[in-house]
C-alpha cells in the first residue's frame, strides 16, 4: 500500500511537472522575446523546460516501478484465495459451476484487475487531478477563454454517464461469454476421444465458432460504446480549440490578454487534453475491473455449508459403526425430488456390506453421504452413534476412504497417487496397497511407481486406473471404506485376485461397496437392496435370492450386463507383457 501511495505521488508530480512547462513558456515569452530581451534569459528557459521534461519522464518511470510489486501481489494473493476457496466449496457447488467460468475468473479477470491497479486506478485518480489543476490554471489565466472550455465538459459529462450505464451491461457480458467459451474448449480437450471417434469434431468446431463469434459481437459492442464517447471527448474539446483560438486573439487585440498568457493557455489546454481523452478509456477499464471484482466476489462470497462444527465431537471409540437414520437426500436443483428416501442401514464394525440396484436407483449418491460430500437433506447419517456433521471435517475424511466409478487421477506419480490419503506415507505401505489392488503392473511402468500418470503423464487402461484408485483407497487406511463399484473394468481373473486380497484386508474395515456384479456380491457378508431410493431389502446374498423377487430381477441382469471389453483387452495386454518377462 505505501508503494501504491509513492506511486500515485510519482504520478501526480509528474503531470503537475507537465501542467508547469507552459507557464516558464508564459514567462519566456512576455519578459524575454521583445526587441532588447537578454539572450541568456532565453537559454536559462529553455534549460528550465528541458530539466522539468527530464524530471516528468523520471517521475513516470519511478511510478511503474513503484506500482507493479504491490499490484502482482494482490493479483496473486486474490488468485492464491480462490483457489483456495475453490477447493472447500462444496460438490454441489462445483455441480453448478462451468470450469470455464471458475478458470476464467482466476486467470483473466485477476489479472486485469492488476493491470487496473498498476495503471487505470492511479491514472484515473491522476487525470481527474490534472483536469481539474488545468482548469484552474486556465482559469487564472483568462476565465472569458476558460469558460469556453468548461462549457464543452457539461456535454461530456452527460456522455459518460450514459457511457458507463451502457458499457457495464456489454462488459460483464463479455467477461461471463469469455468463460463459457472456456468451458467449451476445456470440455472439448477433455472429450477429445469421443468427438474424434464419433467424427463430430466439426460440429464441435462449428458450436464453438458460434460461441466465439457470440463473444466477438459483444466485443464489437464493447468498442462501438467506447468509441462513440470517445468521439464525443475528442471532439468537443477541439471545438472549444477553435472557438476559443479566435476570442483568445480578439482579448491580445483588444489588450486584455498578453500574447505569452495566450501561449500557455494554449499549451496547458494541449498537455490537459491528453487525458481527457484517456478519459473515455480509463472509465471502460475502471467498469471492467469492477465487473472483474464482482465476479471475484460471486465465486468467494458462495458459502460452504458443509463445514466442522464449533465444538467437533468424535466417538468414544472408533470401531466403525456405520448406520443412516431416516436419511433422505435430494441435490440442490431439484429440492422437492428426493433421491433417497428414508434410508435406514446398518452396517456393523468390520462388516462388507454390499450395496444392489438397477442403475440410477442412487447407490452412488447414497455412498457421497458417508464423506459428506453432500449432506443429507434430512435424517442422519452417523459412525459410532456421532452424527457426521458433528466430527470435524478433516477427521471425518481420515476415518472414510473412497473410490469412486470414474476414477481420477492426478498429473503425479504412481507413487503420490497411492499414497495421497496414507497416514503414514512409507514404500511399506506402498507394496501393500499395490499388491492388494493387484496393480502390480506399476512396477514395470517406464519409472517404475515414480512414472508420472494422470492428465499430463502415461495414460492408463480403464481397469489400471480403477486398481490404482483401488490402491489409494486401501493405503488410506480407513475405519470405513466406501467404494463404488471399484472392480467393473477387471477381467475375472484379476478381480478373483483383488477380491482374495481384499477380504484379508478388509476384515478390519468397515465397508460398503456399489456391485455390479455377482462376484463382488459374494465379496459382501450382507447385502442391500436399492430401489428407486429406497431400501427395499437387507439379508445375505442366499437369503434375498430366495426371498425376493426384485433382487433376483437385480443379480440377473447383472449377470448377462456387457463388459468394458476395451479395458479387458487392455488389462489381457499388461499380463501377456508380465508374462513374457
Ligand atoms: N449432481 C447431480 N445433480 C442432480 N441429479 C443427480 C446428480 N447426480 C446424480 N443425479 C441423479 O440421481 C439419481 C441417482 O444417481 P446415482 O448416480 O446415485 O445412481 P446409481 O445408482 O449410482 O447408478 P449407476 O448404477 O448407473 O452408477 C439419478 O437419477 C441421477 O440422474
Ligand atoms: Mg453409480
């Protein structure tokens, strides 16, 4: 803040430097250019007006350096602060939120706010200043000629108001255009293989024209509204140039004006006109920072309403009870659509507990409450008898590890992906999870566990990244394990091995697992049944076949549903290379 002050004084000095040239011009011409003036007068002029050139020059470069350290750090710690913020806000707010809206606001719109700050901001305080000095000046000097010009700024005045109605509306237009095109180009990268594959690249290129040239009217909007007031500011004061050249030499005529005060009138109405010139653009700039902190504001003012209570409270003994009361949850944008309904489970310390239904029956969103991803909408979900929004977040989130269907993994090694969640990160605990999820193909990846994968490393086979999520689930060492339908891309052989492993590891563990398949219900000492939102049936998996019709409808059509060949031909790949070495 200093640093923006000294720049700001840097700047005032520097034009009130310009506003003082024409006046050594006024003196130079009234006492030194008559007949019988000294030369050396003049010399001693021109010398003065070439040191406050130089002095204005120095005092504009001594503002840029004093701007630009304080304005990249407010750019940063703002991006730094959403970013953050980004990372608590809830899922659903994510679910409502375009990625290109949430990149567009952390990337352009902060960084024009640092260039308003460094430049439009300061010279906007600036201009306004030296106008309002340069008019004084003009004043002092000939109000008649004054007047003339002050009577072209009433014009203007009414101009910007209008201007500035009109340029906001087109200018959060664009700003909120510019972050659907983002969205659109992130969606587009990301969903490459699928346009490509179904050829519709073009018709992808074609909407994404559409949306650019969308901008680019606004845009063009934009510069029409600039431009008509930009005239108007252009215009007037040469008007008032004119009309005020020809008063101006009736005064020296008539003998109420000197012929030196008619220069330096002149002169500071040509070192005033630059800004207000610059007018027009400074109040566009100082509209679109606005618009820019406003759609700051909208992303960081969004509160998280899933957070760690004042007092958190945590179980006696943590054995990993799992049990949802009444628990009914609908997501945000359709409040009055419940998608459970008056849930109520058990799952016991230590029990498998798996989780069947026909697909859109809300498994995956009953498995979202147990991280609290989502909370539910009424009822309760508790572990150990504490309600989860009593624990503290944080600890909440040590207590359940989670795998979900469409795995993600991040730009990092094997390795950082494993052991994202472990407590106690060790190569110990490495080994364990890899063998447990039977990703033992990482090892004779390129880099063994140290290849990069994810986005922007090697990419994986569908069922090597669900064992690697597999993987980071385990190594986390949860009390309760939640995972949704973790072995659907493996071939039988591979989920007969993970399947093995997992019931060792998992006798400790609280789980409850999605399945799709028979063979991961076997996995399960009791099952549930889902319908519609709504546990229909619980008992182990003889019990239900032979008592309920529904379950048995389920467990069929699971048996003949279609397997991801691509990730199976894939997987068949990674052992035939196993195999050869
Ligand atoms: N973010 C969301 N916002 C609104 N509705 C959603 C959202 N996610 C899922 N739904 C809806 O909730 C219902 C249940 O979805 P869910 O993903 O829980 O099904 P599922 O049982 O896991 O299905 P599948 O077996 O195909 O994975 C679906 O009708 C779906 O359209
Ligand atoms: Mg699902």
């Amino acid at each position: 803040m200093p640093k923006l002050l000294m720049g700001l004084i840097s700047a005032l000095l520097a034009s009130l430097v310009a506003l003082a040239i024409p006046q050594v011009l006024r003196v130079l011409i009234n006492d030194t250019l008559h007949a019988g003036g000294a030369t050396t007068a003049v010399w001693i002029s021109a010398g003065i007006v070439l040191v406050l050139g130089v002095a204005e020059a120095g005092l504009v470069a001594l503002r840029r350096f004093f701007v630009i350290n304080p304005a990249t750090t407010v750019e940063t710690r703002m991006r730094v602060s959403l970013y953050d913020h980004l990372q608590d806000l809830t899922v659903s707010f994510h679910d409502r939120w375009g990625s290109g809206q949430l990149l567009s606001r952390a990337m352009s719109d902060l960084n024009f706010l640092r260039r308003w700050m460094a430049f439009g901001a300061i010279m906007l305080v600036v201009t306004s200043l030296t106008v309002i000095i340069g008019i004084a000046v003009m004043f002092a000097m000939s109000w008649q000629l004054a007047l003339i010009f002050l009577a072209a700024a009433v014009p203007i005045m009414i101009n910007a108001f209008r201007f500035r109605t009109r340029f906001s509306k087109v200018a959060r237009l664009s700003q909120d255009q510019a972050g659907d095109l983002a969205t659109t180009v992130e969606e587009s990268v990301h969903g490459i293989r699928v346009l490509k594959a179904f050829g519709r690249s073009r018709e992808a290129l074609e909407s994404f024209n559409e949306q650019a040239e969308e901008l680019r009217q606004t845009e063009i909007l934009k510069a029409k509204h600039l431009a008509t007031f930009t005239m108007v500011v252009t215009l007037l004061p040469e008007l008032a140039l004119g009309a005020g050249l020809v008063t101006g030499v009736l005064l020296v005529a008539d003998g109420s004006l000197s012929i030196g005060a008619l220069v330096a009138f002149f002169a500071t109405a040509a070192v005033i006109a630059t800004p207000v010139e610059f007018c027009g653009m400074l109040l566009s700039m100082a509209l679109t920072a606005k618009t820019a902190v406003d759609r700051h504001f909208e992303v960081m003012d969004s509160v998280n309403t899933i957070t760690s209570p004042e007092n958190p409270g945590r179980p006696r003994e943590l054995r990993g009870a799992l049990c949802f009361n009444n628990a009914t949850f609908a997501f945000d944008d359709v409040p009055d659509k419940p998608i459970l309904k008056d849930i109520n489970l058990e799952v016991r310390p230590g029990e498998t507990m798996a989780l069947v239904g026909i697909t859109g029956s809300g498994k995956s969103a009953l498995l979202q409450l147990v991280p609290r991803l989502y909370d539910v909408t009424d009822g309760s979900v508790t572990i150990d008898g504490v309600d989860l929004r009593e624990f503290d977040v944080g600890e909440l989130r040590r207590v359940v590890a989670v795998a979900f269907e469409d795995t993600t993994l991040f730009s990092n090694s094997v390795r950082d992906n494993v052991l994202l969640g472990a407590p106690e990160p060790s190569e110990a605990a490495l080994d364990e999870a890899l063998d447990v999820a039977q990703a033992h193909f990482a090892y004779s990846l390129p880099e063994g566990v140290d290849t990069l994968i994810g986005e922007e490393g090697l990419s994986l086979s569908g069922g090597q990244r669900q064992r690697i999520a597999l993987a980071r689930a385990i190594a986390a060492k949860p009390r309760v394990l939640v995972l949704d339908d973790p072995l659907s891309a493996l071939d039988v052989n591979t989920e007969e091995l993970v399947e093995a492993r997992l019931r060792e590891v998992l006798t400790e563990t609280t789980t409850l697992i999605v399945a799709h398949r028979p063979s991961t219900v076997a996995l399960a000492d009791r099952v549930a049944l889902l319908e519609e939102g709504r546990i229909t049936a619980v008992g182990t998996h003889s019990e239900l076949l032979a008592a309920n019709p529904h379950y048995r409808y389920v467990i069929a059509s699971l048996e003949t549903e279609p397997r991801d060949l691509d990730s199976e031909l894939s997987d068949l790949d990674d052992d035939a290379e196993e195999a050869i070495r």
